[in-house]
C-alpha cells in the first residue's frame, strides 16, 4: 500500500469517527456532518464518511439541507418526554417545567444513540446517566415497558419511577423479561471487558492441614526408674552415665542392703522355703540374683541392679559410698524407640483434627528430613491460657534421631480422604451471613445460589449443598456482576413494585 493510500485511509477513518461522535451526541443531523467533512477533509473523505454513515443518514431529497427536526418527520409511539431545553430530565408521562413549559415528547424514531450498548436505543444524553423513561425502543422499533428501577448499588430498594440515590446517581431500569427469579443478565461485551472466567465444578479431596509447633517427648510407658525398697549403700557404679545408651540386663550398680542380706540369709538357711524368696522378690531383688543365692549357696556382699530395658540412661544419681534410702531414684533410663510428639492445636482447629490421621514432622536440627507418625490423643482439655489443646503423636524411632525436648514443626492432614463436590476459593461470595456462587446459566445469564460450605484446602472449598459436579461457577469478576448487576438486592428478594399506581401517585416527576 502507498503512503498516498494510507493518509486517505487514515484521513477517511477519521472523518467518519467525526461523523459518527457528532451523530451520538450532539444535536447536528449525520447528514450535515457529512456536509462538514466535505468542507474539512475534502469531497473524497467525505464520500467515504457518507457511505460509512448510509444506514444512519434518512432518506430525503435533493435540495438544502435543514435541520433534523424539520426534513426527518417524527414517527411512532412516544417513548419519553424530555426537558424543553435539552437537559438530561426524563419524564414517562406529560409534564411542565417550574415555568410553565412542556417537555418536548421524544418519539420511537428519534430515540438513536450510536454506541456498543446491549442492543438498546436510547438518547444520547441518557448514556452514562441511566434510562429514566417508562419505554425504551429496541431497534426494530418495538418497545419495551419498563417494570421498575433498583439501586445503582446493589441495594435493596427499587422505585416505580425514576430517582437518585444519596450520591446522585440514576437509579437503574428493570425491563420487562429481564427479572428471570432473581437470574443476572449481563451482555456479551461487559462479560469480556471486565474479565470474567468460570469453571466446571468437580470432586477432588479437599484438605486443610494444620501447622502448628510441637515438641518431642518421651514415651511415659517406657520410662523406668532404679530405685531400692529398702535403705541401701551404693558399692560400686558400673561406668555408666547420663546419655549413655544401655541394652536390658547390663548392670548399673552394686549396693549392699542389711536387710537383703538378712532375707538371702534365711533362703539359704531354709532351702525349698517359699516365704524367704518372696521377701526376697518384694525387695525388688532380681529372678537372676536370687537364682544364683540359691545355685552358691553364698549371701552376697552387694546386690547387683541392672537395666530392666535398652535404652538412653536420662538421669544418674547413684554415687559409690553414698546411703540410699527405700525409694530414692539410682538411675533412670527411657526407651526412646517410639518417641511422642506434643503438640498444641488451637481451638479454632480442634474440629478438623481427629484419632488416626496421618501427620508429619520436621526438626529444626534436620531441616531436610520428614518424620512419619499418627495422632494418637486428643487430650480433653483446653488451655484457658493458650486457648489450645494437646495433641499427641506417636511416632517410631529407630534410628534414635528423635531425642527428648526436641522442637517439631508439626503438619497434620486434616479433611476426608473421600473427593467431595468442591469449588475454587474465589468463586465464593461470603455476605457475612451466607455463602453464595454464581453459576453460569450461559447467554450472559448469572444465577446467585447460596451453599453450604465445609471445610477449605488446597486453594478449594466443600461444598455440602447448593451445587452439583458440573456446574459452571465463576471464578473472576464475580464481585463486579454482583455490583453492576443489583446481586444484593436480588439476594435478598428483591421484587418490583406491585401496584403502578404509585408513579402516577409521583406526579411523573423524576
């Protein structure tokens, strides 16, 4: 294409433009912006502009032109009546100006606006201050009636007339065929300019796991105590000491106690005599020891105590010459192959968190190594000061890598293992008493529906009631339908006003 080609082109888009803003909003006929591009552009631009323009341009013949309202006769029913002076004042029945002037009466063929409307014709000076007339004409020229208008904002209050609101704004007309039960209806192009997307609602699992801090505990039932039952003296220590790892049978201290002596004297004393053993068993004097009193036939100068389990000796007291009374703790070992984990959920997560779901661990001392465990208790109670309550979880631990009074961040999987009918985040609206999604009727058609919600996860949320696998819901612009499209208002029931006589009741007056 020439240089010479393009400039008339370009020259020729803009001369129609010219035309085409001046014939939608100003009060200049298109046939005399023709006439101006002709003067402006020249004779070839503006034969372009007129033939851009034809659909608009009336039929008339040859001669001067004139102004609209004089070569293009009115025709059709009146749809509205307007402010003598041209001012953006509707009327849907006869009226005066505070002067005593009628409004001029607009029929069905002067109502043109040239804009990417819903398909509505309407004057131009209504465009962007909403429709205030009882009709509007479609543009095959059929009418359509008007039931009420709502609220600018989405909220529930409608009027049988045209009104403003509080900020000045229009309130907006309600056509008859368009209150489908509450069903939104928005055109094909605000649906693309505002973005909105929707998506098919499906069964997946949903789950919401729960993080909380935790701590590493020994297990109570494998904790043991080395304790004599009567007043001893430690003999001699094995070398043993806190930390050390130690197997079951492994001796730990030798003590000598008077009234051991006194029991293992009488057993051998007495053989076959059944009293001297059992005192000698409830002294807490081991099957072995006493086997061998019996096989030597000897009292031993100290009694031998040893490790009644393998595990890490947490606790030594025992000192070789100390007086031990009945009672006072030796040793203390614990069995650290299954640790416990503790951890403190809050109370707003206590719902989610059963017996037997799954959870895992990570040490701060081993960042890149999970543990695997179970919960095990939820304890019946409640901290009144944290507001939380304990959780224990059991987990094995083989390697001995899990110690005592560890920290554990501590994620448990929470939620069904079942798929249910769920949505994504952003396709519910939460009103603060309800929950509600939009679903996609299609052709521009949005339903609110309200549901019952369950628990979130995941970037999804269960729904329990309201919408079925399938369904189209929209996920994005779905709070814009909602405020361009009265949502609110149609949330909470809004109909239209019944009885008509109200408008003639309000004199017609906007």
């Amino acid at each position: 294409m020439s240089r010479a080609a393009w400039a008339a082109g370009a020259f020729a888009a803009l001369a129609a433009g010219a035309v085409g803003y001046g014939a939608g909003h100003g009060d200049v006929p298109v046939p005399a912006l023709v006439e101006r591009a002709r003067s402006e552009f020249g004779p070839a631009l503006a034969e372009r502009a007129r033939s851009a323009f034809a659909p608009w341009m009336p039929a008339s013949k040859p001669g001067p032109q004139a102004p609209a309202s004089k070569t293009v006769p009115s025709s059709g029913p009146v749809v509205y009546y307007q402010d003598p002076d041209g001012k953006p004042v509707y009327s849907a029945s006869p009226m005066v100006t505070a002067d005593g002037r009628e409004f001029r009466a607009v029929r069905a063929s002067e109502d043109v606006r040239f804009d990417d409307g819903d398909g509505e014709a309407m004057p131009a000076d209504m465009a962007g201050h909403g429709v205030e007339a009882g009709m509007a004409a479609k543009p095959d020229g059929e009418a359509r009636r008007i039931l009420y208008y709502r609220n600018p904002m989405g909220l529930p209050d409608t009027s049988p007339t045209p009104k403003k609101d509080s900020m000045g704004m229009d309130y907006i007309p309600v056509y008859a065929g368009e209150d489908e039960g509450g069903v939104v209806k928005v055109s094909p192009g605000k649906v693309q300019r505002t973005g909105v997307r929707t998506e098919t609602v499906d069964r997946r699992v949903v789950a919401q796991p729960v993080r909380v801090p935790g701590t590493v505990a020994l297990d109570e039932r494998r904790v043991t105590v080395i304790a004599t039952r009567s007043d001893a003296y430690v003999d001699h220590v094995e070398n043993v000491t806190t930390g050390d790892r130690v197997r079951k049978g492994q001796a730990l201290v030798h003590v000598y106690s008077p009234e051991i002596n006194a029991a293992a004297a009488q057993l051998i004393a007495n053989p076959g005599f059944d009293g001297a053993r059992r005192r000698l068993q409830n002294l807490n004097v081991s099957e072995p020891v006493i086997d061998e009193m019996e096989r030597t036939r000897k009292v031993p100068m100290a009694v031998t105590w040893s490790s009644p389990r393998d595990g890490l000796v947490l606790q030594r007291t025992a000192i070789e010459g100390m007086k031990a009374a009945a009672g006072d703790t030796l040793f203390r070992i614990g069995d650290i192959a299954t640790m416990w984990v503790l951890a403190d959920v809050p109370e707003r997560d206590l719902a989610a968190v059963r017996v037997g779901q799954p959870a895992s661990m990570r040490l701060r001392s081993a960042p890149g190594k999970a543990f695997s465990g179970k919960v095990a208790v939820v304890y019946p109670q409640v901290n009144p000061e944290t507001r939380a309550t304990r959780v224990r979880i059991e987990l094995p631990n083989p390697d001995g890598a899990l110690l005592p009074d560890m920290y554990a961040d501590v994620e448990i999987a929470t939620g069904d293992a079942k798929p249910v009918v769920a949505v994504p985040d952003d396709a519910v609206i939460d009103t603060g008493e309800r929950q509600v999604v939009l679903l996609d009727r299609g052709e521009g058609r949005f339903e609110p529906k309200p549901v019952k919600v369950g628990v979130r996860g995941g970037g999804y949320t269960e729904i329990r009631d309201g919408v079925t696998a399938g369904d189209r819901v929209v996920t994005a612009a779905n709070f814009l339908i909602d405020a361009e499209s009265n949502l609110k208002a149609a949330l909470q029931g809004m109909t239209a006003p019944k009885d008509e006589r109200q408008a003639a009741s309000a004199g017609g007056k906007p």
